[in-house]
C-alpha cells in the first residue's frame, strides 16, 4: 500500500518531465539547435540578395508552399534529395522575386491581365499550359478544357484555388523574363569586321610543319618546385584563382554489408514468395506487392537485364522461374507469354568516324577514313578490334562498338535508327551512314524484334540484418575512438588492411553528396563547424550503406587565397614553366632543319606536319588545339621559320610551308549569323551570371540544412 502511495506522489513530477520533453521534442530543433537562439546563436538570415535579408521562416515557409503543391501532385512524401532540390527553387524563386524584378522595374517590364487571358485560354497559349490540359492519348489541346477548369475554379478545394493562384503567378513570372531576355537578345549585334575576321580565321588554310617538345617528355620528379615559387606565381595570377570557403578530409568507410545468413534468409523467404507467384490469381499485382524493385509486366529485349535475355529462351508460359542473383538481388519470374508491340528493339555495334561541326574538306577525309575502315572489315577485319581504335564514340569503343539492346522510338538518331531497322538479318550494313554526328560503320548484331515477353518480377534485395550493422557500427567506433589526429588516423588505416583511405579535397558548404557518398550533409556540416579545427577526428557517421569517419585535412577561405587552396594546380603550371625554360635553353641557338634540331635536342622532339588546317579549327597531332601555336604559324610568311616559343602544352618552333588566304568575298552575312546566333543561344545563363554578380548574393543556407 505503502508502495502505491509513493507512485501516487511522484506521478506528477513524471507527467510533468512528459510534458516539457514533448515540448522540447517538437520545438527543441528551434530552441536548441546550432543556429538556435538558446544555442548561442540568433542570427536567423539565411542570405542576402540585392541588399534584402532573407529570412529563415520565410525562406522555409516558401519551401513548406512548393512541398505541398510537390506532395499533392505526386502523392507522396519527398526524399531527402527531391527536398534540397526544392530548397534550391525556393531560393532561386527569391532571386528572381528580388534581383531579376529590380531589372524590370527599372525597365517598366509588366504582364498585363490581358496578356494572361491571351496566354492562358487565348490565341498565344503558354506551352505550360498547353503540356497541362492536352489529351495524354492524343497528345491534343483542348480550350475548352481551360474555360470549363476556370469556370469551376471557384467550387474547388482552397488548395487546388492557390495551386492555381500560383502556377498563374509562375506564367507571369516566366513571360516577363522572357521579355527581359528577348530585349536583349534583340540588342545582340555582330560588326562586319568581327564576321570578316570569322570568316578569314575559318577559311585561310595553311601547311605547317612543326617542332614539338611537350612537357611531360620531361619527368616531373626531376624538377624541384618551391613554395616561395608558387607564392610568386599565385600573386602573379590573382585573378585566375578566385578564392572559396571550402573543406579537405580523408576518410574511411565502414561498409554495412549482407552477411552469409542475412543471404540465406532473404533465399529462404524468396523460394515462399515462388510458390505464391505460381498460384496466385494476379500474378502481376502479387508480384508488385511482395517486389523491392518495380518492373514493368512486359518487357522487351531492350528493357531486360543480359542474364534474363539468356533465361527467357528457355521459358514455357505458366512457369514460375528462379531465383537468379544479379549483384545482391534475388529474382524469380512468372512466364506468360508473348505478344506483338508496336515498338521494335535491336542490337547494334558501330564505329563513329566524327565529322560535327567541320568544314567540307574536314568532312571529306572523314568519309575517306570511315570508308576505308569499313573496306578492311568487308575484307575479313575485326569489327570489334577497330572499333576500340578508331571509333569517336568513346562509351562504345570500350565494348567493341556494343550500343546494347535499343527501340525505335528516337533513342538513336534518325538515320542511324532507320539503317539498323532496315536490316533483316544480323551481320555489317555494307554502306556508311552519315548523321549530324559523323559517319557510322554499323554491326547489327540482333535485327528488329517487336515481341513483348509478359513477365511477373519479383526481385528481393538481400538487406543486413540489425545484428549486421551493430558490428560494422562498432568496428567504426572503435576506430573513431582510437585516433586523435591525422596522424594517428594515417597510422591507424596503415595498418588495417581492409580499410582504405580516400580523401575529398575542396568540398563547398552546400554539398549534399561527398565522392560516392550520398546524404553527407552531417559530414559537410561538421567539417565547416567552427570548433573543428585541421587533424580533428569526426565522430561515427551513418549513411545508407556503410559508417564513415572523417579527418578534417585542410580548410579554404573565400577572402584569404593560399597557395594549399590550389596546390596541385599550381605546382603543375609553375613545373611546365621551369620545363619551358629548360627545352627552350637547350634549344635556343640551334640551325639548321627541323629535322636536324630535334636530333640535336634529343629524345622527347617531335617533328610533325599539319595540313590544310585554318586558324578557327586547326589540330595539331600530338600537341591537340593549340592557340599559341597557330597563332604563330599563321603569322608568318610562306618558308619561313619562327624562333622558339611556348605553347598550351610544350615548347615549338613552326615552320609554315604554304598558305591559301580566303577567298574575298563581299557578303558575310553567313557568318555574321553564326556569330550572332552563337552569342544567343548563352543569352539567358550570360544575363543570368550578370544578374546574380550585380545583386552581390550572400547564400548562407548551408548553415541551416
């Protein structure tokens, strides 16, 4: 009884400490949290555009409005990425709302009510509009569909009224601004003398031979380069290396991995999930139910994964097929049969021989190179050998010229998808086919099926247990708790052989991810803390798939440019510049042919001839696009040979052999147009750039989320 009255006594101080715990749950982040009040800090600005402070309530209550509206639409919560992503609009919404209107005032820029009218349900429609009340089957608008929203506008929910209210409001927005560019895109004029000069860079053509000693013919370990020289290069270059606040760390992860009897449970529960498939009434909607990954139900050759291509073959409708492994998923099938699509799919290699954006006679020794290819592979060469060697198309060149399974449905340009459709049969098309990319020797290694495989998936990720991810938490925190210092960290992955160090060197205050590392913001946020200083050791942090542990290496500061902010790229142009004046030392004062320099200079000369280039386009074989050089050739005269001098990448001496001066023409309009256009299509990211430069934005959020 005795007993029963003392809980009686204490049960008010138990509900109370309740109370104010709840309390502190739900407002303690503004409360107590780093940029709280109570937590030492009332600044509450999350930036300043155009010298307006932004408030932190009213840039979260602007995210809170484009959250719901998000959450409405696509009927379900957002994830940490769609949120930062809608943080990023919010802001950008108020640079608009402050700078970019500052721009119109001044200009009286406005969208009137009837432009609005004539936008939403008028005779220039807004393509927003036009995407938002169009017949998902056709494809066509319907006016009327407009009038008949509108007229009902009123009966509808609040939120859907202020959806409305905004996606008006964002017509507004997006038609001034296009008025504000299209003034100035207007405004864009080319002078004749700036198209002559165009015109002439394009099309004088020279031939050139040419000494060429690159840098790294010089090994690096040879050339010593000091701080007080970098120092003496960072002042001469100001400008060139524009400082940030940014952060370096090394670190470690600790991989949360599936163990052996977290495998053969999810083996054990997916041989039940098989025999559920198989007698279920609707395969399809068992299968979507009890699947970690969604699937489609049909599936063509392009959408399957290379080991169900092979399985399918040997399917019988009705069958229930697996588990089959990919990576760490188990998946077992459903067979039911085929059917007709009205979509094909194809297997194809090709060899991309580019011709993009070059002159004619560019693209003539294009084709030359291409047909010559496709003779040898005619004549019993290996497609795949030259396609790792001379394909343009660097993603396929890797395979062999493999581009996969793909439809006819625009993944590949016209002409390439209408030479691969064509074919009835695998084996070489006997012809070049050229797109805006260049000239294609194509392979079709599987023709045109149009046969739809349906496909019940089931697909199960093997997911570690508790018991897996408490031991890889305690290996992490036995390493945190170990070292002290970067030195003692450094030391301590020595000598653990399953740890490896990776470092992220110069990682800016608003990253979300770290190198692979996704949702690293408490790490980024730690490593910016004041208190953490260069060698401090982080605690535990968690992410998806694994712990990590991070030592703070280094720190870079907007306002205070040192040489560590950007040592490696220092240290490489201050060493070419000693390997410059080293080559040219040995070279200076030497006669005779090019030839006869480079074997007096020696190992690392290389003497090359470039023809038919121009001043605008010119490639140089082993130096690439060099400005410094061609610049030189085509300053000379025919015969005659340039002293020594450096260049992009190496140290030359040219000779010009020949030149063919353009034409003279009385017309440079073409080019006139080019350059125009040229400047244009930069027209809203160059008054985008000039807008945020002149509003002096100060972004802060990085403090905050």
């Amino acid at each position: 009884m005795a007993l029963i009255n003392k809980i009686r006594e204490k049960s008010g101080i138990a509900v109370t400490v309740i109370a104010i715990s709840l309390i502190l749950f739900m407002v303690g982040g503004d409360l107590l949290g780093p940029n709280s009040l109570l937590g030492g800090n009332n600044n509450q600005i999350v930036g300043e555009i155009a010298g307006k402070e932004i408030n932190i309530k009213d840039f979260q209550s602007r995210v809170d409005g484009f959250r719901q509206n998000y959450e409405a639409q696509s009927g379900r919560s957002l994830n940490e990425g769609e949120l930062a992503s809608l943080r990023d609009q919010a802001w950008n919404q108020f640079v608009v709302d402050i700078a970019y209107k500052k721009q119109y005032d001044k200009l009286g820029l406005t969208v009137t009510d009837e432009e609005l009218y004539d936008m939403v349900q008028g005779n220039h429609i807004s393509p927003s509009i036009l995407q938002a009340f169009s017949d998902p089957t056709t494809g066509r608008f319907d006016k009327n569909a407009v009038v008949n929203y509108l007229k009902n506008l009123k009966t509808l929910p609040l939120e859907q009224q202020k959806s409305w209210e905004n996606f008006e409001k964002s017509l507004r927005e997006e038609r001034t601004r296009a008025k504000y560019e299209n003034m100035l895109r207007l405004s864009t004029y080319t002078p004749k003398a700036q198209a002559e000069k165009e015109y002439v860079a394009q099309n004088t053509k020279a031939n050139l031979r040419y000494l060429y000693v690159p840098y790294f013919s010089v090994v690096d370990t040879t050339i010593k380069v000091t701080d007080a020289q970098l120092q003496e290069y960072l002042s001469a270059h100001k400008k060139e290396y524009k400082g940030t606040d940014t952060r370096s760390i090394e670190y470690v992860t600790f991989p949360v991995q599936p163990a052996k009897d977290d495998s053969a449970a999810l083996y054990t529960e997916i041989k039940e999930l098989a025999r559920g498939l198989a007698t279920a009434q609707s395969d399809s909607a068992f299968a979507a139910m009890n699947s970690d990954i969604p699937t489609p139900i049909n599936q063509s050759y392009a959408t399957m994964s290379d080991q169900l291509k092979e399985a399918v073959k040997t399917f019988v409708p009705g069958g229930v097929y697996g588990p089959y492994r990919e990576g760490n998923t188990y998946y077992i099938y459903k067979y039911g049969g085929t059917r007709s699509d009205t979509v094909s799919s194809a297997k194809a290699s090709h060899i991309l021989i580019r011709a993009e954006n070059q002159s004619d006679s560019a693209k003539a020794a294009a084709r030359v190179k291409a047909e010559g290819i496709l003779a040898q592979i005619k004549a019993g060469a290996n497609f795949e050998a030259l396609a790792a060697t001379s394909s343009a198309d660097p993603g396929s060149a890797q395979r062999g010229g493999d581009l996969g399974y793909f439809q006819n449905n625009g993944a590949m340009v016209k002409p390439f998808e209408e030479a691969v459709f064509s074919a009835t049969a695998p084996g070489l098309i006997p012809r070049l086919v050229e797109s805006q990319f260049g000239f294609h020797i194509i392979k079709v290694t599987a023709p045109k099926s149009n046969t739809l495989y349906r496909i019940a998936t089931i697909g199960k990720t093997i997911a570690p247990s508790q018991a897996t991810r408490d031991e890889a938490y305690r290996k992490a925190d036995e390493f945190a708790n170990a070292v002290k210092s970067r030195e003692q960290f450094e030391e301590a992955v020595k000598k653990n052989k399953a740890l490896v160090l990776a470092n992220a060197n110069r990682i800016p205050e608003s990253a979300t991810n770290i190198n692979a590392i996704q949702n690293a913001r408490d790490i980024v946020r730690w490593a910016f803390k004041d208190d953490t200083k260069t060698s401090n050791v982080s605690p535990v942090f968690e992410t998806e798939e694994q712990y990590v542990v991070a030592v703070l290496t280094g720190k870079s500061d907007a306002n205070d440019v040192k040489v560590d902010d950007f040592r490696d790229e220092l240290t490489t142009k201050v060493r070419n510049q000693i390997k410059a004046e080293q080559i040219t030392a040995k070279l200076k004062g030497a006669t005779g042919s090019l030839e006869d320099i480079a074997k007096k200079y020696g190992a690392g000369a290389l003497v090359e001839s470039a023809n038919d280039i121009s001043l605008a386009t010119g490639f140089l074989t082993s130096a690439g696009f060099d400005p410094i050089a061609l610049g030189k050739a085509f300053g000379l005269k025919a015969g005659q040979k340039s002293g020594v001098f450096t260049g992009e990448n190496g140290v030359f001496i040219v000779e010009l052999s020949s030149k063919t001066d353009a034409p003279k023409i009385a017309d440079f309009t073409q080019y006139k147009t080019q350059l125009t256009q040229s400047l244009e299509s930069r027209m809203s990211y160059l008054v985008n750039e000039a807008i945020r430069e002149n509003a002096k934005i100060e972004d802060h959020r990085a403090k905050f989320f």
